[in-house]
C-alpha cells in the first residue's frame, strides 16, 4: 500500500482548488492502465470528468493531443491551470459528458466518472462535492451513459478505458461495451479500505444487496474493503 499511495502522491498536480475532486487510488489505477496503453505519436485522447487534470497532464506528457472535459466550472479552471503550470499540451471543456466533444473521435477515452451507490433524494441529481462520486441507487447514474455514448466516439483501434467500483457491476459494464461491439474485459484490480463515504453507507449497502449478509457489523466498517476495477474495451478495426 505505501508504493501504491506515493503513485497517487505523483499524480497530484500543482493546483487542487476546493470542491475539485482530487488524485486517489481510483485515479492511480487508471494512470497504471493508461501508462501500458501502447499510443500511436499524436494520438487523440480524451479525459472525461477530468478534475484537476492529473490524467490528461500524463496523458499530454506521452506526446499525445488530449482534450479534457469536465460539468464543473471550478474543474474546467484548475485543469486549465494546471495545463498552463505544467507547459502541457491540454484542450479543457466545460460539458456534461461527450456533448462539448460529439463531432469529434479519439484513440484514446479515459474516464472516472462518479460510481458511488448513493440513497437518492427525491429523484434529484446529487449537488457539491457528492457529485464528483454518488452515481444512484446502483452506482451506474453515469456508468451506463459512458458505455452507451463511448463507443460512437472511438477510432477503429481506438479503446476505452474506465475506472469504477466493483459495488457498481462491473460485468453490467463489460456486457454493455461487448453488446455495443467492443472487446471489452476488467484488466485491473485492486483493494483499498472503505473511505469516509462507503463507511457512512454500510447498513444501506448490505441491505441493498451489495455488501454480503455475513459482512462484519457496521461497527467495524472501518475494516470493510472495496475492490476497484479497470474495464478496457477496444473497438475492433
């Protein structure tokens, strides 16, 4: 875990304005996906749901042209700036998902949307900082859209990559990629302690199914572990 931790220490740009959803594990197991991803030179790549930029910024460093996107006006502004401090190479839009980018097809699409199952409110989007990670009931709010909308916008070649919670299905995102003609499978995993969040969430989880029955008590939910994945999905030439 140590090593693990100071990958994310080195993904941490120099500015992390407040409310901006910063570098986690989450964030190193994409950037460990993203640096075995063989890119030819001037590749396209887009980062969607950038935050502070960290994964377009190590994108930009290989070389490749990256446009970033992100809902959040105060995540456009701290990419952009981190882009500028940095000296990279990085296209930042404000949009909700892929619409500042429809007309356009990359090599490359990375995303860590929001993945969170979260108890919903009436039915409202969730507001703040929540909405850098609650994603509904199942955790999919975003998920789904990602894989309906993703595949439309890949080169032949072109691969998709997408970090999530395995509390949020990853064989529903597998089957949706396959379905939409991709080969898609979960290239990555790892275990990390549950956060503040999920802590706050254990009775709710387990009765929604998502936590087993046998689970330790709520008591101990520090001790309670979540897996998180990598689903790579290329489209075939």
């Amino acid at each position: 875990m140590p090593g693990y931790l100071a990958g994310v220490r080195s993904l941490i740009p120099p500015l992390s304005l407040p409310g901006v959803y910063a570098p986690q594990e989450d964030t190193a197991l994409l950037a460990g996906a993203l640096s075995e991803e063989p890119l030819p030179p001037g590749a396209h790549v887009l980062d969607v749901g950038t935050g502070t930029g960290a994964l377009a910024l190590q994108a930009a460093r290989r070389g490749s042209r990256v446009t970033a996107v992100d809902v959040s006006w105060r995540a456009v502004c701290t990419a952009r700036a981190n882009a500028w401090l940095t000296g990279a190479s990085v296209r930042v839009h404000r949009g909700n998902l892929f619409t500042p980018v429809r007309d356009q097809s990359f090599d490359l699409i990375l995303t860590n949307p929001p993945y969170v199952p979260a108890p919903t409110r009436n039915g409202r989007p969730p507001r703040g900082r929540a909405r850098a990670w609650d994603a509904g009931h199942d955790g999919r709010a975003v998920l789904d859209r990602v894989c309906r909308e993703a595949p439309g916008l890949l080169r032949p070649g072109g691969v998709l990559l997408i970090v999530h919670s395995a509390l949020s299905d990853p064989g529903r995102t597998v089957g949706h990629l396959r379905g939409a003609g991709l080969k898609a499978a979960v290239t990555r995993r790892h275990r990390i302690p549950f956060g503040p969040v999920l802590q706050g969430r254990v009775d709710w989880l387990r009765q929604r199914g998502l936590l087993s029955a046998d689970a330790c008590d709520a008591s101990d939910a520090a001790d309670e572990k979540e897996e998180l994945v990598v689903v790579r999905a290329e489209l075939p030439v």
